[in-house]
C-alpha cells in the first residue's frame, strides 16, 4: 500500500495545488491521501474523478498528521528540496517491509516532520513544486509501473495523436 | 533550448499553479517560459526565485500564443491526456533538430492547440496535473540529466539527511 500524507493545507490558498496532489497521487498509484485539515469540497471533488475515471484511491481529510505519521507501519519519506538526492534513496526504500507513506507539505513544514520521518528526500534541491516532487519521486519508486495500473473507470481516455477519443461505459 | 508555453492562465484562479509550473520549469531544465495573460506579479516572484536561486531562466508573460507556437524553429509537443503514451514518443521528440517547446494547458485547450503541435503527448491517460505530466515529460526527455545541472545561486542547499543546511554567497 502507498499513502500520501498532505501537510499545511489551507483551503482557499491551497485549494488547487492540493488538488493536483491528489489526482497526481491517484494517477501514480496510490491507495490512500491523507490531508491534515478537514475540506469537504476537496473530498468531493476527488470523489467525482474516481467516480467517473475509475480506481479504489480514497481520500481523508481533517486528520491528525501525528498520529498518521507516528502510528504507520511501514517506511516513511519526507520530500523535501533540503532532503538527500532521491536517486539515492529510493532503491534502499524500495525494500522495506511495510507500506509506503510519502509525507509533502506546503511552503513551511514544522521541524518534527523532519525528525518522525525515516527519510528526507529530495526531488533536486530547488525550490519547484510538491506535485511534481512526487511525480518523479513516485515514478522512481513504482520503476514507472503506474503505467501499466488499469482503473476500469466509466470514462476511458483512448491514447490518440490528434484530438480527444473517448470510451464511456454505463 | 527548451520553452514551456502555458496556456489559459487565469490570474486569480491559476496564481499558485502557473508559479509551480515555472518552477518546475525552471528546476528541469528549461530555460524560458510564456504565459499567455500578462502577469506581473508571476513575473516578479520567478525572478525573485532566479535573483536568489541562481540559473538563467526567464519569463515572459502577455505573449500571443498563436505566434508563439506558428513561428517556434523547431518541435512542437502539446501535453494532454488525450495524446499518445509519452515512453513512445519521447525517444523520438529527441532526435529532432531545433527547440524543443512544450506546450500546457490549463483546463479547457482550444482544439487548435492539437492541429498546430507535431506532438500530442499524454503523461498517463488519467486527469492528474499539468505540472506532474512536464516534470515526468522533461525528465523523460533529458533522461534525467536535469539533476546535473549547476544554478550557482546565491543561496545553494547541501543535500542532508536531517534538517536545513544552506550555503549562503553574496
């Protein structure tokens, strides 16, 4: 299982970008996003693109970021343009037992996230974008495996070099 | 040379994510972007990033995109959902001579748009981010040699496994 875990949310600033998080999350494969501050229209929103494109990705929002950091079994990884190149780090975390919980935040992130983290990486270090942090990061870690995840949704996308092609099922 | 055009930016809507598209933009790489609404204060926060962060990317907002695309010298590459798998295509936007422009929309992209690029690329055929599909896109492209690259700002970050480390130059 892979988590994303989405800190310092603030619903009219952030709005969008964490949106983009979420579609990024579920595009690349994760089961479960996790949003520190509670956003019923976030959830809604999300709701609506699994509901039309497909897949089981869920998304909480309103949790105690804490206890979801403290008390997950499994290998967590802070992104962050201070971290160590990720290049590095991701074979050694691809083996750990356990699920995967990746860890971004907004513009500021307390200190303690760096310390309950068991690692910190980074996605280059400048400054640039959380979504496309984990893109790349998630890419890496799948070896560009979410490729190949089918979602079975009532609306699929038929690959094409000009203009839209789209299949809708009932 | 590598240009990003963004298209349909919306000042007030578009604010944070056209900002992380020239970051990203920036980070991976490329060395000017266009947007298609002139944006001052988007203007002022990139070269604020540039001023500190080192690099020579630039920005250039209010352009007309029409131009901008007809009379790019060299390949043209629009990323939709809609297009063909990106790992196909890449290897090939390669190999062409001259520059490389890449073009992202924001929601809606006038059907133009697919007529007047060589490339309609899709980063996955699920709804995700502009910003997720050009990293993946750039990082493709370059083969990742986009972490090579010296920004000799005058703020640099030391890549570490705990916390903030900074070198500062005047």
């Amino acid at each position: 299982m892979i988590a994303v875990l989405r800190l310092g949310h603030r619903i009219s600033r952030d709005k969008r970008v964490t949106t983009h998080v979420a579609l990024v999350s579920r595009a690349l494969g994760v089961d479960k996003m996790f949003v520190d501050k509670k956003d019923s229209k976030l959830e809604e929103t999300v709701h609506a693109v699994c509901e039309r494109f497909g897949g089981d990705f869920s998304i909480e929002t309103g949790v105690n970021w804490r206890h979801v950091i403290r008390n997950w079994r499994g290998v967590k990884v802070h992104l962050t343009m201070y971290g160590e190149p990720f290049e590095d780090a991701v074979e050694e975390i691809r083996e750990k037992d356990g699920d995967l919980l990746v860890v971004v935040g907004a513009e500021k992130v307390p200190s303690e996230v760096y310390q309950l983290s068991d690692y910190n990486v980074a996605v280059g270090n400048q400054p640039h974008s959380e979504i496309a942090a984990l893109a790349l990061f998630l890419d890496r870690y799948t070896m560009g495996k979410w490729q190949c995840k089918r979602f079975k949704g009532k609306i699929e996308v038929v690959p094409s070099k000009r203009g839209k092609k789209v299949v809708t099922r009932e």
